[in-house]
C-alpha cells in the first residue's frame, strides 16, 4: 500500500494547544502536535504507482474535476472556484511563469491558467449548498445499504429446529406464568 504524507494529530481542545497571533489567528505552540508518519493512504487502482499529477508534476492522488492530480493542486482549484478567486489573481511575469512542485505557490495566476489548460472542469466544484446535499445523500445511501443488509442477513437464517422451538415455548410460558400483569398476555 501507498505511503501517505505524515499527518499532524493535535490535542481535542483547540484552544488548549494553541496561541494567538497579534492578529487573533491561532498558532499552534511548538511541541504540541506529533507527526504520523506510518499512515497508509488510499491510492485509486486506476493510477499506476508513480502517477503524477498533469498541473504541477507532484505525486497524484486520484481524477480530481477531470484531471490526475495531487491534493495540493485540487484543494487549489477548489478553493479559487468556490471563493471565486480567480479574478483576483495577477502575475509579476507576464503570464508565462512555470508551475512544477517547487513553484507552484509562487504564481496562482499561472497556476489556475495551468488548471484550466489541462483540463480541469469548474463546472464540477460544487458551492457548500450541493457539497452538504451530497454528502447528505452518501451517508443516506450508506445506512440504505446497511438497513439492505441486515435485512438480507435476516432473511438468509435457518428457521429454528423444533428443540429450540421447544425451548422458545417454555421461556415465554414462564414468563408468562410469573409476569402475567397486562392483558397482552392473556
């Protein structure tokens, strides 16, 4: 399995492991988090091992908006389209700058025009209204399944011999004998 980059775990309380800026933005306190670095991640079957990513060359992670890309230029692309950034973006360089896994965060006038030329669809960013109705249809298809199979695994037991039958006959009449107190049991 694929080795995934390392992962920060920090404390449960925010604000417990953290400082704030002059500016009032969180900054994490030095030694407070560990990093994970036996973390596995998921790499899709379609990518071939040492797939890279179409925008800026680094190891691709999956189709992202129709293109093989990495996280980095996904989250990128995502973020430019749904904060409608992309009018804002200049470039010092005349357009022409070139984007690889070094410069990529030098440029993103350069970057998004590189997101484009490759391929990648805006149409398919969804706003935060359709990504929470997804989402919500996903773990709704989900407990689907679940409820589907337990019903099928319901189904699929052998119907009781006729000893645990017999069994199942005493138990309820002495239960019913001793806790006799509703007129359901009668």
């Amino acid at each position: 399995m694929e080795q995934k980059p390392s992962k920060v775990e920090c404390g449960s309380d925010p604000e417990e492991n953290s400082a704030r800026s002059p500016d009032g933005k969180r900054k994490r306190k030095n030694g407070q988090c560990s990093l994970k670095t036996s973390m596995s991640g998921y790499i899709p079957s379609y990518l071939d091992k040492d797939e890279q990513c179409v925008v800026c060359g680094d190891k691709a992670t999956g189709y992202h908006y129709r293109c093989i890309t990495c996280e980095g230029c996904k989250g990128f692309f995502r973020r430019t389209i749904q904060k409608n950034l992309h009018p804002t973006y200049s470039c010092k360089y005349d357009s022409c700058c070139v984007i690889d896994k070094i410069t990529r965060n030098q440029c993103q006038l350069c970057r998004f025009k590189k997101c484009i030329a490759v391929g990648m669809a805006m149409d398919l960013v969804l706003d935060d209204s359709k990504r929470v109705a997804k989402r919500k249809l996903i773990e709704q298809n989900r407990e689907r399944r679940r409820k589907e199979e337990m019903i099928r695994s319901l189904q699929q037991r052998p119907e009781p011999t006729p000893e645990e039958w017999d069994l199942i006959h005493v138990a309820t009449e002495a239960h019913r004998s001793t806790n006799a107190q509703g007129s359901h049991w009668k």
